[in-house]
C-alpha cells in the first residue's frame, strides 16, 4: 500500500481540531481548568468520562471504552473506518455530521464516506475511463509518486497530462458502496471482471504508478501499473497489467505522424524518449510483449523503419533479433539502438546527460540489422499541426524529434556502445567551399513538396476545407504556417546511415 508521508499525518493531527470534530458529533464539551469534557460518545456513557485536550489536540475516555489518541483515531472510531480511510476523510474535510441523540456507538461502516469516483451508469469502457481519471487525479496529490517520477527523469507536466499518468494507493473502493449492498456488489463485480478490482476486494494496481494505453478513439483499452513502495515482500511483481492477453498500441498516434519509429521494451523507456523530444516512439509490453496489436498496427499505418531500443542485457538482445527478424520479413527495415551493455534506455539518459543529445547520438548510430544497405527515406516538412491531447490524432502531425538529433546525416559508425559519461559537443563541421566572385553561384534548386501522407507530412492551408479535412475524431486542429513550428512540436530531418 502506497505510504502516507508523514508530514501529512502531521499536519492533519495539527490542523484539524478535535475539540470541532467532537461537537460537529453532537458531544456537549463542558470547560473543566484546561480541558473540556463530555459524554463520550463510543461507549453508553451517563457521567462525562470524555476529556479533551485543546493544547494538545487529543482526546481520551476515562470510562468503559478506554480510548483516545489524535484526530485520525476519532475519525476511526466515529465513521468506523480504517486508519487510511479516516486520513482521506480529513485530507477532503468530509467530517462526520451531528450524530442524532441517544444513537449507539458506531460500528465498522458499509456506507462510502467520500464522493463516488466512478458512476453505476454507462458501459465498462466509460467505467475505465472514470477510473483512469480518478488515478490522474490522484497522482497530482501524490508527493510519492511525483517524487518516483522524478528519479526516473520524468518531470514533464506535459506528459503527465498528454498520457493522464495516474497512481493507485488504495482509495478507489473508499468511495464505492460496500459488496453486501446490491449497488456495491453490482459495480465493484464490473470493476472484477475489468481487472481494477480483484477477488479480495484490494486495487489491483494498489501502490502503482499507472499508464494507460487509449486507442485512437480515445478509449482505454490497456493499463500498465509500476509498483513504487518500498519493502514489498519478495517475489512480489513489480510490473503489472490488466488480466488477459495485452491489448492496444501505446502512443499509436505516432505511427500515423511517422514511417520511422522508436520501439522500446517497456513503457518507462518509451516515455523517456518523449520527454527528451523523439516523439515517433512507442514500446512493447515487456521483452516478449510485441503483441498482434502491433503488428496490425505498424502495417496499418505504413511503417518503414524500426529503430529497436530494447534493454542491452541477454534477453533484450535475443528479443531483438527475433523481432528483427520478424519485421524485415513484414518489409519493415530495423535498425539496433545500442546502449551501453547492461543499460536501458530510461538508465542511460539518466546517467549519460542530457538525454536529447545522448539518446540522439544513440540513435543516429543504431546499427543496421538487415542485409545490404538501407534504402533512404526521403521526407519533406510542410506544415505543423498541432495535437492537444492522446485522445486527438491527426494524419498531418509531423515526427516529433529533438534538433541535436538530426545535426550529423552520416554519423561515424561505432563498434561499442558509447561509455556512461557526458556527452562531447558535436565536432564542428567542415568550412563551406568557397564560390568564386568571378562567376555567379549556381542556383539552389526549389525543393519538390512531397503530397505522400506516409512520410507523416501533409500541406494544409489555412482554408476552412483544408481544417475540415485534418479533422479527425472532433480533433480541433492548429494550422500553422509552414515557417513556424508549435513549441510542444520540434522539427527534425530523417537521419539515414551510410
């Protein structure tokens, strides 16, 4: 289970009277020197045996129940929650309502406390939609999770949004009705029968920051959870999915605005390379997790060419030149991303900065896995067209890649992965040949707009029509001139080796 920080603990026990909490239960608290008493309210009580402290902000019974702490624990024994539920109780201010005179002690509560976060109406598609947003929100309020994030090197507020990161830590079901309820029984049997939920009761995420996958249509049809607790118990996954057989393309998106795409092994891999700026990148579900959803997907859309950057261990390499193999006979040519032994891609940025330059260096020298030369791709980019979130796509959207990517056409090979240490500055190019002033300079030939959509370029006009037509799915797109580029888009030259 996903810790609670500490300092949170604290200043809930700090901030939050219990003297209020007391009277807001219906307990008539009488001064007596520095504390106040009453009737407690957790036992059948006829003489005050209830002292609270208003320096201290603790509460005690003297009486029969015998019990007392923080506000944390009047909250547990007032709504009759666990420890977990009586801190969210008091994060979101739902304190308890005025107990009715003469009611008995409070036992454990079958009804929700807090708001519904997913709604018995609409299908299982909207119901793993709800909780994709409700694990969106909850990430933002999680110093742990963010703090996870970071250490990976994903600190992009963008990417949070454009891919609606969320992290499960277990206060999903404190807002659904209890099983022995038929509305509880119901919809959490729904969220069984989706993966969310298992058998016991428990998020099947719990403790996870989670990923989902969205197809085209904007429907989630695939999550991916990373546990991030500390201590787990050995033998406990790290890396979790939905039940059943892996489904959907993450970032497919990119395969429509590209015919050259990053693949990686994991989702983490693949989110470090969109931060740095190579945006045409998508990843498998683990080493043996390129499923019939890709190979549709990629033939679909037309992919030419295949950087592979799986794990440099024994199994990513053996995984690779399966895959490799695969591909090549599909007619899509692949290219071999070479890490230093041992590293993945997420590692490598991490320790060899700044990632936009290493993972470029990286990739311009991926080595050819197939037989011969290459055949070069040959793009032209027209116009930039902005998409504002994973749900909206676009055929006209350009590659995504950082500049230093594309500085060096012909890099020089290299026979070992390059070391973990700083990058060196790019050697600097040779003098342009100087042109004679006796004779005029030939004139630079009017490069030829490419109207081919599978090189991910598309000439659009400013034109209502030509919006129209860029429309996909009630995408709202940005037309831009072809001089001026988004900032969320950053423009790149298909690097093609020698």
């Amino acid at each position: 289970m996903a810790r609670i920080p500490e300092e949170e603990i604290d200043r809930l026990k700090r901030e939050v009277s219990v003297e209020r909490l007391a009277e807001a239960h219906g307990v008539r608290l009488k001064r007596h020197g520095a504390d106040l008493i009453g009737l407690c309210p957790f036992h059948e009580d006829h003489s005050p045996s209830l002292v609270i402290s208003p320096q201290k902000n603790l509460w005690n019974c003297l009486g029969a129940c015998g019990k007392g702490g923080s506000v944390i624990d009047w909250v547990m024994c007032a709504e009759g929650v666990s420890f977990r539920h009586a801190v969210e109780l008091l994060r979101r201010e739902h304190f308890p309502l005025a107990a009715r005179p003469g009611a008995k002690p409070p036992q454990r509560s079958s009804t929700p406390k807090l708001p519904a976060p997913v709604s018995q109406d609409g299908d299982d598609r909207a119901l793993l939609l709800q909780v994709t947003h409700y694990y969106h929100a909850t990430l933002k309020n999680s110093p742990d999770a963010l703090k996870y994030l970071q250490g990976r090197g994903l600190t992009s507020t963008e990417m949070v949004e454009q891919f609606e990161l969320g992290f499960a830590d277990r206060t999903l079901g404190y807002g659904l009705p209890e099983k022995n309820r038929v509305a509880g029984a119901e919809l959490r049997g729904r969220l069984q029968r989706l993966g969310i939920l298992r058998e016991t009761g428990h998020e099947h995420f719990n403790g996870s920051v989670v990923i989902p996958v969205f197809n085209l249509e904007g429907e989630v049809v695939e999550m991916y959870g990373r546990k991030i607790t500390p201590g787990l118990r050995p033998g406990t996954p790290l890396h979790l999915y939905l039940p059943g057989a892996r489904r959907g393309v993450w970032n497919e998106q990119a395969l429509i605005a590209s015919k050259e795409i990053i693949l990686c092994e994991a989702l983490i891999d693949a989110l470090t390379f969109w931060c740095a700026g190579y945006r045409h990148v998508t990843a498998s579900y683990g080493v043996n997790g390129f499923t019939d959803d890709h190979r549709a997907a990629f033939q679909k859309h037309g992919t030419k060419r295949i950087s592979i950057a799986y794990d440099r261990d024994d199994a990513g390499e053996q995984a690779a030149e399966k895959l490799a193999e695969e591909l090549m006979a599909m007619g899509v040519e692949c290219f071999r991303v070479q890490f230093p032994k041992g590293m993945d891609a997420n590692e490598y940025a991490l320790k060899v900065g700044p990632a936009p330059k290493s993972l470029g260096v990286a990739i311009r020298s991926a080595q050819w896995m197939g037989k011969g030369k290459p055949k070069p791709l040959i793009t032209t980019s027209v116009t930039a067209v902005t998409l504002h979130s994973v749900h909206e796509v676009n055929d006209a959207a350009p590659p995504l890649a950082a500049v230093e990517a594309a500085k060096d056409e012909t890099p020089a090979p290299i026979a070992e992965p390059l070391p973990a240490q700083a990058m060196p500055d790019p050697p600097t190019p040779p003098p342009a040949p100087t042109i004679s002033k006796n004779r005029p300079s030939p004139p630079r030939p009017t490069p030829k707009r490419s109207n081919n959509i599978s090189h991910a370029v598309m000439e659009v006009s400013g034109s209502a029509a030509a919006a129209a037509k860029a429309r996909v799915a009630g995408f709202r797109p940005t037309i831009l001139s072809s001089t001026r580029w988004s900032s969320a888009l950053v423009p790149c030259r298909r690097i093609d080796p020698a």
